[in-house]
C-alpha cells in the first residue's frame, strides 16, 4: 500500500531507480514489490518571479509501522534518489488509519484488521 509521490524528481530519474527501490522498501516492509505505487507530480517551482529546480521531496502515504520501519524506509528512498546525483532530498511520512481508509466502500479496519 505504500504511495510515494515524488515531487522535484524527474519522471525518467523516477524509472531509473524504481525496480530497486520497489524491491528494497519490498524487503523493508516484507510485502510484496506489487503493494507499491510510485507517482511523479509535474510541478512548477516559483522564486524571485522567476522559474526554478525543485528541490527534492517525496512523500510517502501508508499505515503506520513503527520507528524502525519508517526509519529504514527513508535510508533506502534516501539513498536511491541520492544516487541520482541528487545531494539533497527530504522524505514525509503521511499515516492513514485504517477505520479512515475504504477499499470498495469497505473499512480496511473491517476488511483486513479484524480477526
């Protein structure tokens, strides 16, 4: 479930790293690579009247899985996007709750959380 939208990354930059990313948040999270999405936004950055880089930030959507988890999960976004020869690049979490996310107008709570 994990959705990382990627924001002053290009869209060939983004496929450059996307298969080892997948694989390695895959391993962190120890899910499937098909439980990822990856979306690059096309935005225009603004300074001083004038058009400018974006600067890097990614932001990744999921249910919540603890410290180390995360921790792990913005080392290897981290480090990918860095490999792009990006020096910077700032990683946000955004935690959904389960009884707030419906999948076919079902409750994740309901569906998935219950035993």
């Amino acid at each position: 479930m994990p959705h990382l939208v990627f924001r002053g990354v290009s869209i060939e930059q983004v496929k450059t790293i996307s298969k080892p990313l997948v694989e390695e948040l895959a391993d962190v999270c120890r899910c499937g690579t098909d439980n990822f999405t990856l979306e690059v936004l096309s935005s225009t950055f603004i300074f001083e009247k004038k058009e400018v880089a974006g600067f890097p930030f990614i932001e990744v959507k999921w249910f919540e899985r603890g410290q180390e988890i995360r921790d792990q999960f913005a080392q290897v976004v981290s480090k990918l996007v860095q490999s792009l020869e990006i020096p910077e690049v700032e990683v946000a979490f955004t935690t959904f709750r389960e009884t707030a996310y419906y999948s076919n107008g079902k409750s994740f709570a309901t569906t998935y959380c219950e035993k």
